[in-house]
C-alpha cells in the first residue's frame, strides 16, 4: 500500500507530543508520551457542535478511580497529561490530581477548558503544576461567543479576559471549532484570536459540519509566521489535505495507540478508548483501565484497520495521520 509520506519533521508542527523520534520508536514499552483523562461529562456551556459522551461515560469519574490511573500512568513513564470533559474545572479534585501529576514529574499538565471559570480556580490549577491551558475560542465577538457557548451571558467576555491573563503566564493556545454558524466570521476569529497573544491557534470543522475551511487561506502570512500549528493546518488546506479524515493511500493503523491514551468513564467505570475522536463519536473502549492496558492497546494495533473504521476514515485528524504515516515507515 502506497502511503502518504510526511514532507516535514513532526516536531515542526507545533503539538510538543509528536516527534519523529516518537513515531520511529513507539512500543508497547516506550514511555506514554500523551494521555487524556476525561473527568466529567458536566459543563456549564451548551456548545452546539459538543457530541455529549456516551451513556457509559456520563457522571463525575470516581477520585479513588481516577488517581489509580494516573498512578500507572506515572509507572508507565507518563511524559505529558491532559485533564478534559465536559468542564474539568467543575471536578473538585482537579486540583489533586494535577499536584499528583507533578509530584510525578510529568513534563506537561494541559487543562482542555471553555476558560470560564473564576481567575481563583486556574491560579490555583497553576500553582499546583498546570502549565498548558488549552481554552474554546469559537467567535470573534460577544454575539458570535454567546451563541457558540449555548447562549450563556457574558461568558464570551470572561473567557477573553482569562485567555489575556493566562497568556502572559504560561502556555495557552485557543481552540476554535467552526460550523456552519460561525464559519463565516472565522478569518476575524482567528485574527482576534492573534490579537490576544496566545501560544498557538487549532482551527478545525465540527464533526457534523466536516468541510474544508477554505476561507481560512486568505489570512495573512505575519500571522501564520507566528503559530506553527495554525501554519500547519493552513499548509494543509492549501495542499487540498483535510483536516479530517484517511486516504486508503495512509497508513491504515493507527501506532498513537501503542504509547497515546484517552480514558472516561464517568461513574460506571473507567475504561480506555482508542483516542479522543474515537470516544466522543461514539466509538467501542478497548478495554477496562489497569495493569494490562497496554498489552491490550497492541493487540488493538495490531488488529484494527483505521480505513475500515468508519469513524477513523471520516473523522482522524491530521496530525494523527501524519504521525502514522511516519511511524509506519518503520513498523509497515
């Protein structure tokens, strides 16, 4: 099977996890580079385009539960943590998990949040161990943030002003889903989102609304000069490369799962997902969270055709795509 071959070295994208190194190394026993606890199907907002979680994954994720997981993490070589939901600032012991985190030594503690919670909450998230805040920016304005937030007032305005004052303190980058209702303001969204001095800007289409962001190569090369992961992505939309989604040309396994792990399970248990996307589009856990869990994430490897998975072919993201195109140089 012929592949699409990355024409750019991993770490250039922008997204700290990924290497050539990583990819050309990945085993069962190499470190976890990059795991995602997903600690409560709760939130505040009401995003138009946020999937919900599976009947199986709703609730609050047990404390005794969830540290046990980081704990093997920890003995399994953790080397970066994200904590995510719903709203993880409304899980009461964040604050613990990520201390535990730390005392770890996990290189980087990422918070995935709508950025509404109070200033008190993320300094006390940051003097605990967080170092990398990633925050939903949908708009460009309060009419547009208000609407994408599910309609909660004055919530656009808050999150403005958390991702100015976090952005002067630690790693931020701003985190903009677009439908078909804000699609056409995304050039100002992203300009306003430059405005605010983050670290980077994703940029991608809901899963339901799944188009090619082509308005998006007309912004200015100043300002992609400046984001690498932004660059990337518009590189790609200019290449006629969707942000979602397989070619049978790709590489039909996904090797991210051999050291890159997403977890939820809310009150019924915790149970480990092939990634992310795959958890919130509904798809199967590999298995339950313990000792084993990475045996049985080879196994899965080893088996699974990401072409013939629906969900992998529609909804895989680029980043992953390339990551496994390069490590199946090695491993194909």
């Amino acid at each position: 099977m012929e592949q699409t071959l990355v024409k750019t070295r991993l770490e250039d994208i922008g997204f700290y996890t990924l290497s050539d190194k990583r990819a050309l190394n990945s085993s069962k026993l190499s470190p976890l580079w990059r795991c995602e606890m997903l600690l409560t199907d709760a939130c505040n907002f009401k995003c138009p385009y946020c999937r919900g979680m599976r009947e199986d994954c709703v609730g609050f994720v047990p404390f005794e539960e969830a540290s046990e997981c980081l704990r093997i993490w920890i003995e399994e070589g953790l080397k970066n943590v994200r904590f995510s939901g719903g709203e993880p600032t409304l899980y009461k012991h964040l604050p613990t998990l990520v201390h535990q985190a730390k005392e770890g030594e996990v290189e980087r503690i990422a918070i995935s949040t709508n950025g509404s919670a109070s200033r008190e909450k993320y300094e006390e998230l940051l003097e605990c161990g967080v170092n990398d805040f990633s925050i939903s920016l949908d708009g460009c304005c309060s009419a547009v943030g208000e609407e994408m937030s599910g309609g909660v007032k004055g919530a656009w305005e808050k999150v403005v002003e958390n991702i100015k004052w976090l952005s002067k303190v630690t790693y931020v980058t701003v985190g903009m889903v677009f439908t078909e209702d804000n699609v056409d303001e995304c050039i100002k969204s992203v300009l306003f989102a430059d405005s605010l001095c983050v670290s980077d800007i994703r940029v991608i289409p809901s899963a339901q609304y799944n188009q090619v962001l082509i308005k998006l190569a007309d912004l200015p090369s100043k300002v992609l000069a400046k984001y690498p992961i932004l660059n990337y992505r518009i590189e790609n939309l200019k290449a006629e490369r969707h942000v979602r989604g397989i070619k049978e040309h790709d590489c039909h396994r996904c090797w991210l799962g051999l050291d890159d792990m997403a977890v939820a399970g809310g009150r019924h248990g915790l149970k480990h997902f092939p990634c992310i996307i795959h958890l919130r589009e509904g798809g199967n856990p590999i298995g339950d969270v313990g000792p084993n869990m990475r045996e049985e994430r080879e196994d899965w490897v080893m088996k699974h055709d990401s072409y013939d998975d629906p969900i992998c072919r529609s909804n895989c993201l680029d980043v992953c795509k390339d990551f496994n195109n390069r490590a199946n140089q090695r491993n194909g």
